[in-house]
C-alpha cells in the first residue's frame, strides 16, 4: 500500500479517480462560505465513508463492463433450464395493469404452476441480475419498441410486468398519442400501446404488425377492402419512428398462412406488383423474402441512427400435438422439462431468421430452441373461473409469468 491506496491495477485506478473527485470537491468547498466547510470537519471517518462508498460504485461498474465484454461471444441460445426459486419475477395475480387477462393463468381454472419456477442459463456466459429496477436503469433516457404480432406482445406485456414488479404504477403514463397509437373509431383496440416511466425517463412500447411489411390499401370502392402487402418494404411505423428508438425487437411468423392472408384480405406484392403465381406465392419464400428485406432495411437505416440496436426474434414454437388450434390440437403436458432442459446446438432452429441478419448488423434474439422444450408453458385449455371451455386448446401462445420473460432476460443481457 502506498499513499492510502492497493498497489493493483483496477484500484489504483481507482484511487487517482477518488483523488481527482476530492480535488474537486475541495475546490468547490473553498469556493462556499465557511459553514459549508464545516460538514467535512471530521475528516477521517466521513471521508472514509465517502472512499469506500465511489470505489465500491467504480468496482461495480468495472465489473459490469468486465461481463459485456465476457459475453460478447456468447451464444445465449445454447445452455440449459435450472430451477430457480427466486422466479417467477412477478405475481400474475398483480399484474393487472398491463397483463391481459386472457393471458393470465393465475387467474384461470389453472391448477399447476411450477412451470414458473425456472430461468435459463446460458453456457459460459455472465447473465446481468434481472430486475425491473436493473431495467430501468439501462434504459435511462431510452425508448424500447416491440414490433411484431401477438408474441411481440406477450413479450412487451412481460417487460412491462418485469420493469414494475407487476406492481400498480399510476406513476407511468400513456404516451401512445406520440407514436399514434390511439384507438379508432370503431376498432376493439388501438394498433399498440406506449408507456413512459418519468423516473428514468424510459418509454416501452408496442406496435402491432403481423407481418413487419406496408400494407397499402386496395380497390377502395370494394366492399371487402383488399390490401397490398409488399414483401420488400418495411410497415409504414418504422420508417416513421425508428430514429426515436434505442432498443427495437422485431418478430414475425405465425401469420404467414392462408387461413391468415385469406381473412386479412392481404395480396402479395414485390418490387410495387402482385407476385402472381411465381416463386414468391409460396408463403414460407414470401416470409424469408421480408425477413431478408427487413433486415437490410434496419441495417442501412443504423448508418443514420447509431444509436439504435436492433433485434430480429426467432419464431415462438407451437406445440400442437393431435390436430391443430381448429382440429382438435392440444397440449397436456405438465410436467416440466419432460424432452429435456439443455440446448447444445450452435446454429438457430429458425435458420432464415439467422440467415436474414447475417452479414448485417441486426442481431439474432434466438428464443426458439430454449422455447421449444417448454410445452407446459402454453395456456392450453386454462379457461376462466365460472366460464364453460371451449374445447379449443390454446398451444402458441404462453402463460404469463412464463416463458416471454426469459425471452426478455435474454433481450436484457444484450442491451
């Protein structure tokens, strides 16, 4: 030791750190008239304190900075499920602000619930400690966007629960006027919704786009009122607001079937005209086509917002085993981790999610391997207290407390 301070790299950095903030306030004090000096007359024992108390905060922030760069490399799909009594991280019971009730097992006929009581692990990385306060705290002076379908907003409603506690906060406001998201007339709810947290000066929002692509209005004097969607041109929101956004997590995927196209009156289109019966009328190419296409968009666009980060999520697994949603399909298990717990693969289950942000730098939020051994996790045939079922299981979408917020630990460590 010389000079009060450990002869180590780290501390001794740290030390010449607290030497210049005492300059400083020493400097400022001279400046004050005499009583202020009096609040640092006994020296040792407050200045001691003081000491311990900025090293300790300059350790923890060396330490935090020491795990990004540890996990720079790290492949967060690949680890493996551990119980964790600590979970869930929010009372589904509680979260009535911004849980959807129809999501809320808690609140079902739901009996079993010991699919909440594990996280994921990945193998060989640091996982930040996840809490609402520790998000908050990254996302000071930060706006994070959803964009996607109904698992984007599962995933949004999780965040939302997790940044509170699942706690009531009349302290945060609606601020969805500013992005737009206002309820039209006549419509059951508005296109998304935006949060701000006046404490930290934080926004979390979701907007609702089944299919991240423009969709123009056709043949407007029809009755059924056709839309253009084009494959190779981002929804209209994002070209609006991205450059407000720090943190964007886009998703799509469970709409790209006919039964969906066919109900939304959607049209394919490609370079401004219909796709025809050509390579594109294939809807898996079609989606691959807007998975390419939104992620060269968002890449090109960082060059002007480099403050954005961005992410493509992986498709969320469903697990229909019998039939499907219309046919019968269900999802019985509830046994935890019954096909296992441990993901050993290097390459994503959803390769044109991974192909589409290779070479750019958008990044992979790969969740559907992890997913994928959590079949009790679904809602399946929970129903509601007093209310007859209606033979129609439920295995897409998830259980909140539930799957999402690993999700959104994984999103966390990221950012």
């Amino acid at each position: 030791m010389k000079g009060g301070c450990l002869q180590r790299p780290l501390v001794s950095k740290l030390c010449l750190g607290f030497a210049a903030l005492l300059t400083a306030l020493i400097v400022i004090m001279s400046l004050e008239e005499a009583p202020v000096l009096t609040i640092f007359s006994s020296t040792p024992e407050k200045l001691k304190v003081l000491s311990q108390g900025f090293l300790q905060q300059q350790e923890q922030e060396h330490l935090e900075d020491s795990t990004a760069r540890q996990n720079e490399n790290c492949n967060y799909a690949k680890g493996k499920w551990v119980a964790d009594k600590k979970r869930p991280l929010y009372s589904g019971n509680e979260c009535k602000q911004w849980l959807s009730k129809m999501w809320a097992c808690r609140m079902m006929q739901r009996a079993d619930f010991s699919y909440e009581n594990f996280r994921w692990q990945p193998h060989g990385c640091q996982m930040p400690e996840f809490t609402g306060p520790n998000i908050l705290k990254r996302l000071r002076h930060k706006t994070l966007a959803f964009v996607g379908d109904s698992l984007g907003r599962q995933q949004f409603q999780s965040m939302m629960c997790i940044a509170t506690g699942g706690k009531y906060s009349p302290e945060v406001e609606d601020v969805g006027w500013k992005y737009g998201l206002v309820k039209a007339p006549g419509a059951l709810r508005p296109d998304g919704w935006a949060y701000w947290f006046p404490g930290t000066n934080s926004t979390i929002l979701f907007y609702w786009s089944a299919s991240l692509s423009e969709l123009e209005l056709l043949n407007t004097t029809d009755s059924v009122t056709s839309y253009a969607l084009h494959l190779d041109r981002p929804v209209t929101f994002l070209k609006k607001y991205l450059h407000s956004f720090d943190v964007l997590v886009l998703n799509t995927g469970h709409h790209w079937n006919r039964g969906k196209f066919n109900g939304n009156h959607w049209e394919l289109y490609a370079d401004g005209k219909p796709v025809g019966k050509g390579r594109l009328a294939d809807l898996n190419r079609a989606k691959n086509l807007t998975l390419y296409s939104i992620a060269r968009w968002v890449d090109s666009e960082l060059v002007r917002y480099p403050q954005v980060k961005a992410f493509l999520r992986t498709i969320s697994p469903r697990h229909f085993v019998n039939g499907d949603w219309n046919t019968g399909g269900s999802c019985g298990n509830t046994v935890p981790l019954s096909n296992g717990s441990e993901v050993l693969q290097d390459h994503s289950s959803d390769l044109p999610v991974e192909s589409a942000v290779n070479g750019t730098r958008v990044k992979i939020l790969d969740i559907t391997a992890v997913s994928q051994l959590r079949d009790e996790g679904h809602i399946s045939n929970s129903t509601f207290k007093g209310r007859a079922s209606t033979g129609i299981n439920d295995c897409l979408h998830w259980c909140l407390p539930g799957i999402p917020d690993m999700w959104n630990e994984l999103l966390f460590a990221q950012i």
